[in-house]
C-alpha cells in the first residue's frame, strides 16, 4: 500500500491549494509536478539585478473576494500594487481598457468631447461596456468610435495572441477587457489589488511547507501512474491507488489524445536586460498587425516592485505560441482556446474520464477554463469543500 492519501498532478494553483488543504486535516499529500519548480505558471524569481521576474509572464493578483485574500494571507504578506496598461494607437500609448482618458488622447478636443458625451448618454458613467456589445450600438457616433476601437485595440491582439478572429473565439475572451466609459485607468477595478511582498514562488513554498505534504519535482505522472481505462483503475507506481487523485494537467494527454488535441495557446517571452528605465507602464500593449509588431506586449517588472528604484531594468517581450509539447518555443500551455470545436472535443475527454471515480479535474488546463489566480484558489477550496462531504 502506498503512504499517501491523496496524489495531486500539477503544484500550481489548483494543486497547492489542495494538498495544503489536505495536508491540514491531517491527510498524506504527495504532489507530482513535471516542472522543476512549484506554482506554476505564476513561479517567479529574483534575477541578477535584483527584479522579480515571472518566469511566465505578468500575474497580478486582483480579486473581490475577501476569503480569497483572507486564505492566501495566511501564506504571505502583500504590498499594494494596481495594475495599469497602455497601448499604443496611432503612435501613441494610451490607456487600456480603452477609456475616456484614451479618447482625449487621441481625438482633438471637439471631436473628444462630443464622444465622451454620446457614450456617456448612451451608457453612463463609471459603466464597462464590452467591445462586442458597443459595436451593437445604433448611435451613429457611438457605432464608429466602437468600430475604431475594435481595430484599434481588439483586432489584431486578439489575432496575434489566439491565431483566431475576434467572431471565432467565445465572447467571454474579448469582455475581459471591457471599454470603461470612466477616466479609471486602472487594467482591474476589484476591492483588493495587491502584490505578494516576497513573490508568488515563496508564496507556494509556505503553501506547501507541511510535513504531510511531499513534491516530487521533475516528474512527468504518467511515468509513476497508471490510468487503465478499461478496469476503471488508477495504478501508482505499479499498485492501485483508492485515495482521491487530483489532477490539474491536460485532459486530452490524459486519454491519449484518443479524440484528438484540445488547443492552448502558449508564449514565449524574449527576455531583455537594459539600463535606466524601458517604458511608461508596466505593460504596454501592442495593438498593432503582426507584421508591424510580431508580439503582444511587453513588460517591465521592476515597476510593479514594491521598490522600483533600480539603475537597470528587466523587460519581457511577450510572444504567442500555438501549444506543442516538442517545439522549441511554445512548449507550455497557458490558455485554452475557446472555440466550439474545442469546447465539444473537452467534453468527450471529461465523459471519458468518468470511468474514474476517485479522479478529479481541476484548474485552468484541466477544466479547460480561463480562470484568473483568485477564481482559481476559490474554486479549489470551494471542490475541497465539497470532496469533504463525500
Ligand atoms: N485584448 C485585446 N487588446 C488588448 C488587450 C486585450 O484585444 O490590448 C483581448 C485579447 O483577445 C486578449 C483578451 O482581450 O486575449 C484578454 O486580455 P487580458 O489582458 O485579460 O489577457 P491575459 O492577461 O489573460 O493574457
């Protein structure tokens, strides 16, 4: 018989949040994590210059729920930090979410005032309004402003970061990033922002730090499990495993691929070191057609720090990848692309794997969702909430 209780595939977020969980109700966790590190996608890192780096790209904690930052706090403490974006129109960057800030920005006064007016009229202030549903608009000056900015803003981001259309995707994708009829210039407007003061990867490491808890790095599950789907039965190193299995990887690697790949995108950051100070935000988006800017963003992490005085910088230039397990760049996943095809093709994968009644799917990759960090960390104490019943 195996020593532990519990197996959790994945020490991201689905997975710490988890076995710490487990682990405090007196219950033997062991994790198995592919990568060489714990949390993730959101693991970051001190580099040379003394600038936390995400090794993953920009993850800013934001989220309206209290319990959510009441959990996390127990394992952290955090500095106030507020995301803000700009991108670059017409040879300018200005704010993102597009604004009325951006519109004053980029219309002369006249034109810029009775903008601002019709939205304002149409819709009222402080309101998101998504960038789909602005186009619905049947105000004339309203209409064009919306069809300005879906070129301008939404276009050919979205073609750069997901190789598909706006049309193609689930709307879900594009009211992420709402146009705000307010001069709030910040990318997120919830209760709580702010920055774990000594990063994300220690985060998880105190996350992680009972003696029930065991991680295996470096270890790809299915060299240590087996899935038999036709007895029904999961094999840990060679025995049956009865206890609960979490699982936070790919559904569809699970099954063999059997009803073919789920898509996810991916990214590669080209990582640049300067001296004195890169850009105006801490990201700047990057609008514009893949052949005038092949990348989507870039960021510079010393600014988000809680002490951005630093005579050198480090920046990410931010590169979207189709998902694939042997390239050389774009062998991560990060995002499931959400188009009917994929979502139909994910639920063949979770039908398929009812077979197993001690397995459990959970987080961004198994779920095939686009969770933020605070969704994610509510939905597993929420399952391990609910997995206590049982
Ligand atoms: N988006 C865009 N232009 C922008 C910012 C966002 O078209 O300047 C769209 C794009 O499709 C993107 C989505 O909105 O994938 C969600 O943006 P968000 O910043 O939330 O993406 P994430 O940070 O999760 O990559």
């Amino acid at each position: 018989m195996s020593n532990y209780d519990v197996i959790i595939i994945g020490a991201g977020y689905a997975g710490s949040v988890m076995a710490e969980q487990y682990a405090r109700d007196g219950k033997r966790v062991l994790i198995l994590e592919k990568k060489s590190h714990i949390g993730g996608n959101a693991y970051d890192y001190m580099d040379m210059n003394h600038i936390r780096i995400h090794e993953y790209g920009p993850h800013l904690f934001h989220t309206n729920f209290k319990e959510v930052v009441d959990y996390l706090s127990q394992f952290t403490e955090w500095y106030p930090y507020e995301h803000r974006v700009k991108g670059l129109i017409n040879d300018k960057f200005v704010p993102i979410p597009f604004n009325l800030t951006s519109i004053e920005e980029l219309f002369d006064e006249d034109k810029a005032n009775e903008l601002k007016e019709e939205l304002v009229k149409e819709y009222g202030m402080e309101k998101k309004v998504p960038i789909l549903e602005l186009r619905k608009s049947t105000n004339k000056e309203v209409k064009d402003l919306a069809e300005f900015i879906f070129e301008k803003v939404f276009k050919y981001y979205t073609m750069k970061q997901w190789d598909y259309t706006i049309e193609e995707l689930s709307t879900t994708v594009t009211d992420r990033v709402p146009v705000f009829v307010s001069y709030d210039d910040r990318y997120f407007q919830d209760t709580y922002q702010c920055m774990p003061k000594e990063g994300f990867t220690r985060m998880f490491e105190k996350m992680l730090a009972s003696s029930n808890i065991e991680v295996r790095l470096n270890t790809e599950a299915l060299n240590v499990m087996k899935f038999d789907f036709k007895n029904h039965k999961i094999f840990f190193e060679g025995e049956e495993f009865k206890g609960k299995v979490i699982y936070t990887g790919l559904a569809d690697y699970l099954c063999g691929y059997k009803y073919g790949k789920l898509e996810y995108r991916s990214l590669w950051f080209d990582q640049k070191e300067y001296e004195g100070t890169y850009q105006t935000a801490v990201t700047c988006n990057y609008p514009t057609p893949k052949e005038i800017h092949p990348f989507t963003r870039i960021t510079e992490y010393k600014l988000m720090m809680e002490d951005k005085e630093n005579p050198r910088t480090t920046i990410h230039v931010e590169y979207p990848y189709r998902y694939d397990e042997n390239a050389e760049k774009g062998n991560i996943p990060y995002y499931t692309v959400f188009t009917e095809e994929n979502k139909a093709r994910y639920e063949k994968y979770v039908e398929e794997l009812k077979v197993f009644s001690n397995l459990i799917l959970l987080g961004r990759l198994a779920e095939f969702k686009y969770y933020n960090m605070d969704a994610i960390v509510l939905a597993a104490l929420d399952k391990y909430n609910e997995l206590k019943k049982d």
